[in-house]
C-alpha cells in the first residue's frame, strides 16, 4: 500500500497542476530568471480556437500580372507563405495552392491583418549594401535606395523578354516614384554595390537590444560557405569605423558603423552573425526575421481578395459543443457509478482527471481547438471508460472464481493491459496517419482531429489505468471489510 501511496501524491500533484492550468484566468508563465529585467520564459496559458470558432481572416494570393511560374515555383511560393505565417505565431493557419496560380490563406483570430499580409506577400530581398563613401546623413531610414543586385535582376527580366516594373520589381521607387525620383533612380548617376543578400543567411530571429535602450532588433546568422559571405567577410573585415547598408526591398533599414571589433572577427574568420537595427517595433522585427530565415519568395504574390470572418457561427459552435461535452461526461460518468458502484467511483474520479489534463495541455501546447479538435476529445473521453471496463469486468470475473478481492483488483488490472495498450496503440498509429496525411494536403481539420483523439488516448493508459488502479485501492484500504462483506458494492 505504501506504493500506491506514493503513486497517490504524484497523482495529485498532476491534478493541481492541470487544475491551476485549466483555469480562465491563469496569468501564464513569465521568468525572470538572471534578474534583467527581460523574461527568459514567456509563455502564456490560453485556449487557442482555430477560424471556425474565433474567426479571422481568409486571404487569397495571386501571382503578379507577367509573371511566369510553373508546379515548382508555386510549391516554393506555397511552403515560403506557410513558413511566414507559421513563424508569426498563427496556430492552424491553412495554406493551400489553387488553380490560376492563386495562394489561399486562412489566419484564425489574426488583429494586426496589415503585418500579417506584409509577411505573406514580401518578396524580402535583403542586401547588405556598400556605404563606405556615403556621408552621415546623407540618407534616411526608407529612402530608396538602388542597388546592383537590383540591376542586375531587372537586366535579367529584360533579357527574358518581361517588362519590369519602374526600374525592376524590387526597388520602392516602383511603390512610390514621386518620393525623391532621382535619388531612388540614379544615386547620383551609379547604383550602391551589393555585397550580399538574404541567401547568405542560415537563421534570423527578432530580439530585445538592450544596448540601444531596449529597442527591437533583429539578430542574424551567416551560412558558412554561401552565396556572398567571403566577399561579405572581406568587407566587413578591412571597413572598420564605415558604414554598411541594410537595405529591403529597396528601402534603407539602417546603415550602422563597423565596429572595430566586428571586423577583426571578420578577419580572422570568427564571425558568425550579427544584429540588423532599425527602429523596429516588435511585429516588424518578427516580420523581417520570418521574411529572411524562411527565405524570399520566389515570385512576387498580390492580394486579390481578403475576408474577415465573424465569430457568431464560432460562438455558437462553442457553446453547442460544450453542451454536448457536458452531457457525455455526466453520462459516461452517471453510467460507471450505477453500473459498477464503488469501481465506477474510481473511474469517475480518473475521468475527471484525464477531462482535466487534456484541457491543461490543450492551454500548455497550445493546441488549436477547431470543431474536428473538439469532436476527436469528445470521443477520447468514450475510449477513456473502455479501459475501465475491460478491467472490472475482469476483476469480477475473478470475484466469482472466488479470489480474495485484491488478488481479483491485481488480476483484472494485470490480465486486461495488454488488450487496453494494444488497442490504444494501434488508434494511436491511425491518428499518426491521418496528422501526416493533413500535413501533406493541407487539411487542417484532420490534423486537428487527429492532435486531440491521440493525445487523448496516451492520456488514457495514465489515467485508465495508473491513476484509477491507485483510487481503487485508496477507496479498498479506507472501506476496510465493508466491500468484502458487500460484494455488490464491487458490482458483482
């Protein structure tokens, strides 16, 4: 007994844990570990509901007019979008090609739509640009600016018979020509040398720049042996105390001072990154770091038509689905109780645990609830009682061959696991399959479907069978000889 005991404690020190989850109001995780002010781990707890029941916003791409692009260069365009719009944090987003080269992109509970649609559409070609003869002041955050890789494409379009846009698609001037037109076009008759671009970058993330008071930045890697990053090095390593451009999609971003200390890093081959600045705010920093780890599009996307999509069917699908959720659990629950008595309570009280720490990982994941995310919980909580069955009604059997009524719990537990982790496993592989399947055609709603009934069932061989063995022999060691001279408490 005093093993159960202990399984006891841990039981319900998982129970208060998922308990102080589950809660509406839960103030999430926020650690300040090394004491800087800045929370190393951030996290907060809150239910995530996918498009059908929060709403948000559905976004059709297209290809740009005169632009030629073939099966790969859609997949690309596709799988670059999906990689955006999953960096930014939208949970269950859907992004699936269609005919006409036509991108549909679906965005459950998206506010700032504006940065969401930046992300998706930007071709994000990022240049490190040579500065070194440009005089302070000279030019500003967002002027345009006119580049040799940016000629180089427009030359490159000219060749194969396509009419660029102003001077080529990338430049800004194309976006606003009456903002300083000579500047952005000729530069004082020359276009600013390319350096490197985006490809010569292995991963981006935005950071906090506490050297510059705290302000959004974002941190890069260069990818060793890429496309330009010699030439990059080289520059950085022999223009200390001169400026280098950050330029995207032909806007300035900044154009910061080589520190010393970079360019000896850069001589001796140390260097492995460094921090773009720019006056960012937190949802442009994420932004540019989503548009240079996942890389440019390779074909400039417009949109065509957005919808925004209410919550009312949302609101009532939520509270359908509660209801239903509400009356099975007191079925199943009302069921367990009448028909196997003092058992049943034992299950009882495992089913609410497993209601309980699905609805805690839901929240801790997160896990985005859709109406197929709900439907595959809903019928855990059925397969969560099978277990219990297959094992009481095992121990009654043994009841009444006449074993003593721990050998007949020991026994029904013991003899009906195999038949319980059999069965789960092999809906387990399903629910596998059907996840791989959403994930390769974009069905969202399967994926979603099969996240639920399979968590739900490796939370049933915890609760089905570890936590309502220990209740039940709880339940025996406090009843004493009561259920040994009333076997029809045990449902016999």
């Amino acid at each position: 007994m005093g093993r159960y005991r202990l399984w006891l404690a841990v039981i319900l020190l998982v129970a208060a844990a998922a308990i102080w989850l589950s809660l509406p109001g839960n103030p999430g995780i926020h650690l300040d570990l090394d004491g800087d002010g800045t929370y190393e781990i951030d996290r907060d707890i809150k239910v995530v509901q996918g498009l059908d029941l929060q709403g948000g916003s559905r976004v059709l791409l297209q290809a740009a007019p005169g632009t030629s692009y073939d099966d790969t260069t859609m997949e690309q365009a596709r799988q670059n979008v999906e990689r955006r719009v999953n960096s930014l944090g939208v949970s269950e987003a859907v992004v699936q090609r269609q005919e006409g080269g036509r991108i549909i992109v679906e965005l459950p509970g998206v506010q700032e739509q504006a940065v969401a649609f930046e992300a998706i559409k930007s071709t994000g070609l990022l240049e490190f640009v040579d500065f070194s003869n440009v005089a302070t002041g000279q030019y500003l955050e967002g002027d345009c600016i006119l580049t040799t890789e940016q000629v180089a494409r427009a030359e490159a379009r000219l060749a194969e018979g396509e009419e660029p846009l102003a001077l080529d698609e990338y430049t800004c001037a194309a976006e606003d020509p009456e903002a300083e037109p000579d500047r952005a076009l000729l530069n004082n008759g020359r276009p600013f040398t390319t350096i490197m671009t985006g490809a010569g970058l292995s991963d981006a993330a935005p950071i906090l720049d506490q050297q510059f008071g705290a302000t959004w930045a974002v941190n890069f890697v260069i990818r060793k042996g890429g496309e330009g990053v010699d030439r990059f090095l080289e520059y950085v390593g022999s223009n200390a105390n001169r400026p280098m451009a950050i330029v995207l999609d032909g806007r300035l971003l900044s154009y910061p001072t080589i520190q010393p200390d970079l360019a000896s890093s850069a001589r001796a081959g140390t260097m492995d990154g460094g921090i773009i600045t720019g006056d960012f705010t937190r949802d442009e920093a994420q932004v540019l770091a989503a548009q240079l780890k996942y890389g440019a599009l390779p074909i400039p996307l417009d949109i065509i038509a957005f919808d925004t999509i209410g919550p009312s069917l949302g609101e009532i699908s939520v509270q359908r689905s509660i209801r239903a959720g509400v009356i099975g659990v007191a079925t199943v629950l009302l069921f367990m109780l009448i028909y196997y008595r003092v058992p049943g309570i034992a299950a009882d009280l495992a089913l609410l645990l497993f209601v309980v720490i699905n609805f805690a990982l839901f929240k801790l994941i997160p896990v985005t609830l859709s109406l197929p995310a709900i439907t595959g919980f809903l019928i855990s909580i059925g397969t969560a009682v099978d277990g219990n069955i297959l094992i009481f009604e095992r121990m009654k059997e043994e009841l009444r061959f006449g074993r003593s009524m721990e050998r007949a719990i020991e026994a029904g537990f013991d003899r009906a696991w195999t038949s319980i982790r059999d069965s789960n496993l092999s809906t387990i592989i399903i629910c596998a399959i059907l996840y791989f399947f959403g994930s390769a055609f974009g069905a969202s709603a399967v994926r979603g479907f099969a996240v639920t009934l399979g968590l739900g069932l490796v939370i049933n061989l915890f609760t089905a069978v570890l936590a309502t063995r220990v209740f039940l022999h709880s339940i025996v060691a406090i009843s004493g000889d009561v259920l040994r001279r009333r076997p029809k408490l045990l449902g016999v």
